[in-house]
C-alpha cells in the first residue's frame, strides 16, 4: 500500500450572508474524507489572504468538528509575522494539529529575515509548521538554502511545494534526511519527482481521482486529471471560483459566493490587495 498522502486545501463556502456555511463545510468534508488523509482550510484556494477573523475562526473551527480524527493543519495567510503567531495560537485553541503558512507580504525581504518569519512562528506555537513554498502571494522569492534551513527547526512537518520553479526535487534526500515530508501542489507536477503527497486545489472536486495519482502514481490518471482541470477551469486565475461554481452546482456547498471579483493570479497563489 502506498505511503503517499493527500491533503485537502479546501474552498471556503458562504452562505448568502457572507458567513461560512456549516452545513457545506460538513457536505464537503464528508465528500472528500474516504480519499485524504487531511484537511487543509484557508490556505489560497479558501481565500485565506481575504478572509476576516471571524471567517477564518469559524472556517478553523468547523473544519476540526467535521474532520472525524483526521488532521486539520490550519491555513494562515497574514502580511505580517505578529499576526500569524497570533492565528496560530487561536488554531491551537481551536483544535488543530498543525498551522501552514508563507512569508510576510513585504517585498524586498532578506532571506534571513524569511529564515526568522518561520523560527518565530515555530518557536511560538507546539503545533507541527508546514511550510508554504510560493512567491507570489508573499511577493517574495527563496533560496532553496533557506527552505532547508528551515528544515532543520524541530517541529517543521512538511513542504508544500508551489513555486513551481522545481528548486525542492534536487534536495529531497536532504529534506526527508531531516524528517521533512515535501507535498506537491500542482496538479499538473504530481508526478514530476517522488514527491511524498499531494496538496491540491482539484481534490475539492475529485478527491478520488487526486488519491489516484497520487498513491498509484498513474500517467494515464494524471492524464486525465490535468484535463479536468483545464476543462472545469482549475488552471484560470479565478480558479476557487470555477471550483465553487461545481461545487454548488452538484448541490454540495450553498452558494458559489466567493469574496471579491477574480484578480490577476496564479492558480493557487493569488496576486491580490493583500490583507493588512
């Protein structure tokens, strides 16, 4: 049996109010749950740079109650380092396992001062820390040394990778020597490199399909996810909305609302107003 995992990063339902919808969340949830091993709310493809407090507390919230023992690592997408630590310590009050987030929203920033993002973030909080690989959301770009230095902070859990530029392949023995898992999250990149799971936005849509590729590592299956993808428009800027659209269309979340008309983006890292 494959050791490969799949987590779920998943869309954030509304109902007509603008609140996040409990009944949705447990459809979906209980949809995708046979087929991952976890759920991954208000990361990119949930809107997380846009959510408020409330939003994200209750998206956190309902997410644990539902997940029926698997792990929630909750989604923080916040401009500064204060404002991470301090959703980080309401997701440990809220129940979840693990916290996964990206580096501030300041352009220009050091790699040192990336470096010290995350080892504060981790030194703050005992839940696991996943890191989230990317560039454009953060408006910062990485050097592979400092992904691995950051590697070597205790309670670092895994990678999810979404630079799409192929820095992590070449290092992976390095970074599972530390203990370190490395998720893709590309569809279209699954099966790139040995990668130790999956961590993508059509799982809302087909999980049993992203389980597929992911565990059984199948070319034809890829295939064919790639193809749904660019035919349910997975691969647009505007992507959570064309997977709420789906959603709603098969009557499993309320209402496809989504939080702000589309923005110039790259599917799951969003070139948007950044929160403040």
């Amino acid at each position: 049996m494959s050791d490969k995992e799949v987590f779920l990063p998943l869309i954030t339902p509304f109902n007509d109010a603008g609140r996040v919808c409990r009944d949705s969340v447990a459809r979906l949830m209980r949809f995708a749950r046979p087929n991952v091993d976890g759920f991954v709310p208000c990361l990119t493809s949930g809107e997380g740079w846009l959510l408020s407090d409330a939003q994200w507390h209750d998206m956190v919230r309902l997410c644990v109650e539902f997940a029926d023992g698997l792990p929630v690592i909750a989604g923080i997408e916040r401009a500064t380092t204060e404002a991470v630590i301090e959703r980080a310590q309401v997701a440990r009050q809220l129940g979840a396992q693990g916290v996964i987030c990206t580096a501030p929203f300041q352009p220009g920033l050091s790699q040192n001062a990336i470096y010290e993002h995350f080892a504060r973030v981790h030194d703050a909080t005992p839940l696991d820390l996943y890191i989230y690989f990317e560039s454009t959301l953060c408006n910062n770009r990485w050097e592979i040394d400092t992904l691995l230095s950051l590697c070597a902070l205790p309670r670092v859990k895994a990678i999810k990778e979404s630079s799409g530029e192929n820095k992590v392949a070449p290092h992976l023995r390095n970074i599972r020597r530390m203990g370190v898992k490395v998720y893709q999250g590309w569809e279209d990149k699954i099966l790139e490199y040995d990668a130790d799971g999956s961590m993508v936005s059509y799982c809302n849509l087909n999980p049993r399909l992203c389980q597929e590729v992911t565990r059984q590592r199948s070319y034809a299956a890829n295939a064919l996810l790639c193809e749904e993808c660019r035919n349910k428009g997975v691969f647009l800027p505007d992507w959570y909305r064309h997977l709420k659209l789906d959603l709603h269309a098969r009557g499993i979340i309320h209402s496809p609302r989504t939080l702000e008309p589309a923005t110039d983006a790259h599917h799951d890292q969003p070139e948007a107003t950044l929160p403040a």
